[in-house]
C-alpha cells in the first residue's frame, strides 16, 4: 500500500507551513524527511498523521482518502503507529498498560483478548523489556522509555509507523544502538517508516530515500547516495554535509577555476551549480600535497579524530574543508595543493 500527498499546502495564519508538496512513499520505504529547523517537517507528519486537516491537497493510503477538501479521517482510524521526541509516556502507567493502550482502539476490536495479550507480550519481548513490564517510566532509563514508546507504536502492527525525531533526548551512544533497533523494527515488521529528523547523518545511515525539505516545500528527493552525491542545489549540498563551493566559469561541460589554469570535467554537475558559476566538492573529494597540480591553499586548522584528519583550509577561492586519511600529516601555517582525486593531472 502506498501513500499519497497530492498538493499538500497548510497555512497557518500568515505562515505557509508546507507548499505544494506532492510524492507517493510506498509500502515498507523508509522514507527520512530532513531539513532545518522551522520548514515544515513536523507539520508534514502530523498532516499525515491526521493532527492537522492541511489547508489544501489530498492525503491518501492506496484509493483510501484520509483527508482531501471534504474527509478528514481521524488519527485513531487510521492504520498509523507514532513515536514522538518527547516519548509521550504517562508518568501513573506501567510499561505493560502503555503498550497494551493501543490494542483498546476501534481498530483492533476485531481482536480476542488472548490475541491482543500475545501481541503485547511480544511487543515488549521485542524490545527488550520483559523485565520491565510492570515498572513505572519514572524507574526506567532514557533508552528504556524511548523503547516503551516504541514497543506501544509497533503493537497494533500499524502499515505506517511515524517517527519525530525520535532519538533527540537521547545520548550520542545510545542514539546509535536505538538507530539500529529502528532499522531491526523496519526489517521485521516491513512497516512503512517516516522518519523526521534535523540530523543528516541519521537520514544518510538510515533511509532508503531522503526528502529535504526548505522553507515549507521539497527541495530535493533521493537516494542517500543521490542526495550526498548529486545535489540539485546548493543548499542540500552544504545542508546534507559539508561542501567546498569551488569558484570559476563553466564551459562546454569544463569548469575553470577562477584564479588558476586548473579545469576540471563535468562529473553530473547540477545546472543550478553551472549557472551561478560554481564546482561543488566534498571534504573528501580533495586530497592534500605539498606539490602536484591544485589549488594552493594554506592549512589554517587540524584535527585528528583517528579515523581521518579534518582540515580547514584557506586560498583564494575562500575557506575550504578537506578530509584525508592519516597518513601524512600537514601543519597549520603549511601552503598546500589541493587536488581533486578523480581529476588528477587536469590542468594547462
Ligand atoms: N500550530 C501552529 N500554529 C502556527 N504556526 C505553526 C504551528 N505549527 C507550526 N507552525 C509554524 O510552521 C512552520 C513549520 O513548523 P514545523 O514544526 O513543521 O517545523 P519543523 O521543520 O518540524 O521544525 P523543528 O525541527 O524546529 O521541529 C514554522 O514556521 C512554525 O512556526
């Protein structure tokens, strides 16, 4: 089953949450909705959601409306699992009462009450929290109780499963062990995930597709490899990571980088790049030497993290971001060449 938006605006007051958006997700995707703060993503999910009748547009599972100009079917109805920043869990209930909540619903009155007991025991079973079952949020840990709000949104076996930023209370370690019991839910339930996140590492590591959102609208829809790659514009290419936007004329398909004889070939470059004049370069498309056919630059900053040493970079083109492997080292104050990897020797 896929879901639809068609058109989907909201405005709230004077403020245009969301413009125009149209895409179809389908069944079992897991879809990041990425952005900054402020463009739209919370109130995209809580239009598909049903929190929110959007102002314009139609919103549908398959030929099912959920909201169009005349239906707005309520959140409970529809076939939704949520999971929020904030865990949303009642302080006076046990993790056992959270999860079994939404197996009282209308939707799943078509249960035995010996169904609905297995399926919450194995909810919790699936999270871990066997142990926990009759505790209070109150006596359990943070990625506990992000794992109770989890095990209460997988229950019901919803087609869709929301998530908002779900992993933002937690901790740098504990993020990366709950990202990957998100991906284990995704491969076991085959839910459909839409996932909201600031966090563009999250997005690249977790989705099959990534849908960055600017001011209300989309900006750019793809793979992680599309959208890290092949940017379409230059605010998902610094947006989605760091990106060196090198200056220079494009011409015939070769870019001349201003200020010296150095030209580099077409590699899918965006249009919106070419018109304004631009190469983009990822961190770790530039490699570093002390001679060779490159930019020169001077190194102004190192920081060495084990895995890859992280330099800034200063030339005439502006400040640069280069990422190498650590087996030389450059010093700060040390005039460099930056060379860009699969164009080695380009130059007159
Ligand atoms: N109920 C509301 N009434 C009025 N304006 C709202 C309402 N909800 C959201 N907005 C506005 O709509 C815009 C989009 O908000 P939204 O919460 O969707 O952004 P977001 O991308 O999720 O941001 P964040 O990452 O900070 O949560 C913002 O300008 C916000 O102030």
């Amino acid at each position: 089953m896929s879901l639809y938006l068609e058109h989907v605006s909201q405005q709230f007051g004077q403020t245009p949450a969301l413009r125009d958006i149209t895409l179809e997700i389908k069944k079992g995707e897991f879809i990041a909705i990425l952005g900054p703060s402020g463009c739209g993503k919370t109130t995209l999910l809580r239009a598909i959601g049903g929190f929110i009748k959007p102002t314009e547009g139609t919103i549908r599972l398959d030929e099912t409306i959920y909201s169009d100009g005349h239906t707005m079917v309520p959140v409970e109805a529809r076939d939704l699992g949520m999971v929020f920043q904030s865990f949303a869990l009642w302080p006076h209930m046990t993790v056992e009462e959270h999860v079994r909540f939404p197996m009282e619903s209308k939707r799943q009155k078509h249960l035995s009450a010996e169904e609905k007991r297995r399926a919450v025991e194995q909810a919790i079973a699936n999270m871990g929290l066997l142990p926990y079952a009759k505790r209070l949020p109150g006596e359990l840990s943070g990625g506990q109780r992000q794992r109770v709000a989890l095990a209460r949104a997988i229950v019901g076996k919803p087609s869709i499963l929301l998530m908002d930023e779900p992993l933002s209370a937690l901790d740098a370690e504990l993020k990366i062990s709950m990202r990957r019991e998100i991906q284990d839910i995704h491969s076991q339930t085959g839910a459909t995930i839409i996932y909201v996140t600031h966090d563009q590492s999250e997005a690249l590591a977790m989705a099959d597709r990534i849908i960055v959102m600017k001011n209300g609208a989309i900006e750019q829809i793809g793979t992680p490899q599309e959208i890290y790659a092949s940017p379409r514009t230059e605010f998902v290419a610094s947006f989605v990571s760091k990106c060196n936007m090198v200056q220079g004329k494009w011409r015939d398909h070769q870019f001349h980088v201003a200020g010296s004889t150095l030209v580099y070939e077409d590699q899918a470059i965006a249009p919106v790049f070419k018109e304004k004049g631009i190469y983009p370069v990822r961190p770790e498309q530039f490699r570093l030497s002390r001679t060779g056919q490159g930019l020169a630059a001077t190194v102004t900053n190192r920081q060495y993290n084990g895995r890859e040493i992280q330099y800034s970079l200063r030339c005439a083109n502006g400040w640069f971001t280069v990422y190498t492997g650590c087996e030389a080292m450059f010093q700060p104050g040390e005039e460099v060449r930056m060379i860009l990897k699969d164009q080695e020797g380009a130059g007159r």
